[in-house]
C-alpha cells in the first residue's frame, strides 16, 4: 500500500468547486473565539460541500492570518457571510425553509447517531462558543438539538472536531 499524490486524489480546481452543486447544508458559527477554529471550520466545510458558513457575533472574518494557517486556502472556496445576531438569523433561515439544530447538550437533544435526516431536506448546524457553547436564545429558536454522544470525562469536544463529526454523520447520512 502507497499514500496517494494530491493529484492522483481527483479533486476539483477552485474554480469547479465554487461552481459545483453544494449539499443542502449551512454552518452556523455562534460566537466563535478562536480563529484557528474558524479557519478549522472553513477547511472541514470545503471538505463535505457546505453551501455557506454564518460568521456571527464575535467570531472572526477572512482575511486573517490565524484564520488563514487552518483554513490552507478554503476561504476562498467556501461562500461566507457575517451576521451580527445569531437568533435574528436562525428566524430567517427558518423562513426560508432551512431546519436549524444547535449542537448541544440540552434537555430532549437528539444523540447524533439518532438523527436521520430526510431526504431533500435543508439543514443548518449551528456550533458555540468554546466556552459557554450556543447561546440560549439560539438554542430556543432551533427546531432542535443535536448532542454527540460522549463517555469521558470531559464535557464537550473542541469546536473544530464537533463541526467534523456533526457534518461526517449528515454526509453519511444523506450520501
């Protein structure tokens, strides 16, 4: 067994991939500190043909250094938009036919190996802080919550690989 070239991988130029079709899918970034977990979202969401990723509140915007050295160019593959309200724009989002879920440990949240989600369907991820996680008029506004199942001690995973896992079981999912 050999570790495959970049261009034995086949993937699109920058140009294909802007033009292709991307999965009826939207990340939610609410409140996101770290730059390097953004630029980690932007990668991971060019990886699994996100539609677009919110940058709301307080979290950071290209062009930025930090953002740039985990992201490796995604900024400018993945579309991207900030919103200063998140709960403004999850009402919106709905409005437009989007089914938003907060990832977080809630009371009645669905464990992620117990989501299905419907075929044709829209949906938005909304991940939180690193810290203090989504934000409770976010979580009121979502038409779910979905948990990652955890047996450790620790309480939550980092952002970055919570984005992984969430979208990884959706593409799984739909795929």
């Amino acid at each position: 067994m050999r570790k495959l070239k970049n261009e034995e991988l086949n993937r699109p130029s920058v140009e294909e991939f802007i033009a292709q079709d991307k999965n009826d899918v939207i990340v939610i970034l609410d409140n996101i500190r770290s730059l390097n977990n953004v630029g980690s979202a932007f990668r991971t969401s060019d990886a699994f043909n996100v539609r677009k990723i919110y940058l709301c509140g307080i979290t950071g915007t290209p062009p930025h250094r930090d953002i740039n050295k985990t992201a490796l160019g995604s900024t400018e593959t993945v579309a991207w938009e900030h919103a200063a309200d998140t709960t403004a724009l999850v009402k919106q989002l709905q409005a437009d036919g989007w089914t938003v879920f907060s990832i977080e440990q809630a009371e009645g949240a669905t464990m992620l190996n117990d989501f299905h989600p419907i075929d044709g369907g829209k949906y938005c991820f909304v991940f939180g802080n690193e810290v203090f996680g989504v934000e409770q008029t976010v979580v009121t506004a979502s038409d779910g919550c979905l948990e990652i199942p955890q047996f450790g001690t620790k309480h939550s995973l980092n952002i970055s690989v919570t984005i992984g896992v969430v979208l990884w079981h959706y593409i799984n999912k739909i795929l």
